[in-house]
C-alpha cells in the first residue's frame, strides 16, 4: 500500500484542559487527507498540520451536497494503551455511503491504517480522564468545480481528531424526546441509510422545534405513513416491551448504527430475546398504557447509550422508567465503555490497539 507521508507541526498548539472539552471544540494538530482523481485513483495520502483547506468556490460538495462523513472514538486505557473500537465497520459503512452518494471506494484496511497511523502522531491528544476520549471524523467530498449536477470527478478524504469530554459529565443521563409527526428524515429509496450530511440538514428544522419545546432529540417515524418508529437524531432506538427487547429493523431508511449491532450482539449473548422488526410508535403507547413498557433507549457512538425517560408524541406524554435509567440500559453502557476503555475483557474481539 502506498505510504502516509507524515509532515508534523512546527507550532504544536497548547492542548485544552481535559475536565472541560465539551463536544467538537477542539482539533488536534494534524489531520489526514488523500487526494481522487478520475483515472487516478485514490493518491497522495498524508498527514499534515491541521489548517483551512482551498477550495475553489465553485467546489461541488458546496452546491449539491455529495459527501459523507463517520463518527468513531480512540480510548485511553489505564495502562496507556490507546484503543480503536471496531473502526472497520466505520470504514466499510464509508464504502456503504459513497456507494450511494455516487463517490468512488475507499480500500478499507488502507483507511484503518490511515486512522491509526494518525491518532498515533497525535496521541498526546488522547485524554486519559473518566469517560474523555477523542473523536475522529473522517470525510469525504466532492471537490471539482463545476455548476453542472452530475458526480464530482475529484474528492478529498480528510480525517481530523477532537478531544471530548464524557457526553454527560454527571454520569448517563435519561432525555426527554419528541416524536416528530410533522416533518420526516428519511424515505425509503432516499439517503437515510447513508451517512451523509444531507440527512442532517433535513433534521435540524425538527431538532430546532423540539428544542424550544424542552425536548432534547426527535423520534423520527417512517416517510410514508408517519406510523412506524426510525431512529433518534443521531441514534438507533431500542424499547423494553415485556421480554422482548424490539428496535427497527434496518429497511432502507434508517442509518446501520455500529453501537446498534453491538448492542444487540451483546444482548443476544446475555441471552435477551432481540427483535428487529417493525415497530409502531401505536405499540410503544400501547404497550405504556398496559405496563410492559419497560425501557427505552437511544445508541450512538457520541453518548453510547441515552436512556429515554419520557416521549411527547402529538401532545401525548408518556414516562419511562420514572426518570431513572432502565437496568438493560445501565449493563449495555458499562459492557460497551467498559470494552472500549480496556476495563473489561473484550471478548468479541471489538477493539484495536493503534501502537
Ligand atoms: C451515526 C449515526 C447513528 C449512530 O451510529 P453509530 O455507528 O452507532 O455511531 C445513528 N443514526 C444516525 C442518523 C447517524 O448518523
């Protein structure tokens, strides 16, 4: 494989204090990027000095939106270690994205080393406090100028490192969720699937409303009949009905989350019945008013795991576990942060050291 080419900095930057990183505040001091072109393939691969890019304004990513982006963390162990969780499925989820966003492949392993290569120059940047960890987002856009709608022919794969804090500094914390009836994320035959920046877009108007409403995220429901639960914002939904622990089954609309199939793996190994079916936001109220609703809660690679305590679905309010976090919520968050931070065995084979 081609090789990294490293150039570090000349001026490393004071890093922030780690008690206090909130979310995507601060970059490290290098980032990858790779150059596409046509005819040319994925070429130049380097880690260089975080700094601005040039881009011509007639850059396509600016007028239609063809790019995607990942969501992954490194993790300091106590011993020092600093460990990857499952970053091949973030990198096959790329070629996943790109497929449908008409950008070219990316060589899976090739990517992998990319990001360990890098958190390795900037591992000083790796937090080592309770529940800190630094966030990587590697991306990709469509790079050629041109007005015309058709796919780019050059990208950019960029990778850059942000430190961040414990999602809830006092320890997981329940949120409070609306169920959007009015507006919708994502269709079948759409881009739902893909993670890309477009979904996002469409979300914000809905986030913004809940919001000012005192709700943290949005339940979205299917594009279609406004019936049948998708995902929360930026998370994959699991509810506790009776025995059964039900989330959506991935139909096309709806984003593969990784924390989502670690989830149920992890629950298929303790034995839970896991169901990915389709799934009514009816059933959830039903399922409420006769007492087997027991638990719900969001995963995503941000928070993990956030444990729902009330949603409000067309001024119809309903409280789960009375404010409290469910007890499958508690023992999925520690199985998985314990996996991730190095404090339990991993024993599915889930995390990878960057030496
Ligand atoms: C990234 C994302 C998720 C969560 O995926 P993870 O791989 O678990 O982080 C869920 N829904 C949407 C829309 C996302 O973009």
């Amino acid at each position: 494989m081609t090789e990294i080419k490293v150039t570090k900095t000349t001026s490393p930057k004071q890093k922030p204090d780690q008690n206090n990183l909130a979310f995507g505040k601060y970059y490290t001091d290098h980032m990858f990027v790779m150059e596409y072109e046509e005819g040319k393939g994925w070429y130049d691969p380097k880690i260089v000095p975080y700094a601005p890019i040039a881009l011509e304004p007639s850059a396509m990513v600016f007028h239609y939106g063809q790019a995607i982006f990942e969501g992954m963390k490194a993790y300091k162990t106590k011993e020092g270690k600093i460990l990857l969780f499952r970053p091949r499925k973030n990198m096959e989820r790329v070629n996943i994205s790109n497929d449908r966003l008409c950008i070219p492949p990316i060589d899976v392993d090739f990517a992998v080393e990319a990001v360990k290569k890098l958190v390795e120059v900037d591992k000083d940047w790796v937090p080592e406090a309770e529940g800190t960890s630094l966030y990587i987002r590697p991306f990709i856009i469509s790079t050629e100028p041109h007005l015309g709608v058709k796919p780019s022919s050059t990208y950019k794969f960029i990778i850059i490192l942000s430190p961040v804090g414990a999602y809830y500094p006092e320890g997981i914390n329940p949120v409070k969720i609306y169920v959007e009836s009015n507006y919708v994320r994502a269709v079948k035959g759409g881009i739902g699937y893909a993670k890309t920046p477009g979904n996002y877009a469409a979300s914000l108007k809905a986030q913004m409303d809940a919001k000012k409403k005192g709700y943290t995220q949005v339940l979205w429901l299917d594009g279609v009949e406004k019936k049948y639960i998708e995902e929360v914002g930026t998370m994959n939904v699991f509810f506790v009905i009776g025995d059964e622990i039900v989330t959506p089954a991935l139909n096309g609309s709806i984003l593969a989350g990784i924390t989502r199939d670690s989830s149920i793996e992890l629950l298929k190994s303790w034995g839970y019945k896991v169901s990915e079916r389709k799934l009514g936001i009816q059933e959830i109220y039903d399922a409420h008013a006769n007492g087997t609703l027991k638990e719900a809660f969001g995963t995503g690679t941000a928070a993990v795991i956030s444990p729902i305590c009330e949603l409000n679905w067309d001024d119809k309010k309903i409280e789960i576990t009375g404010g409290k976090i469910g007890e499958i919520s508690q023992k999925i968050y520690d199985a998985i942060t314990g996996i991730q931070s190095g404090k339990k065995e991993d024993i599915f084979g889930w995390t990878t050291e960057v030496k």
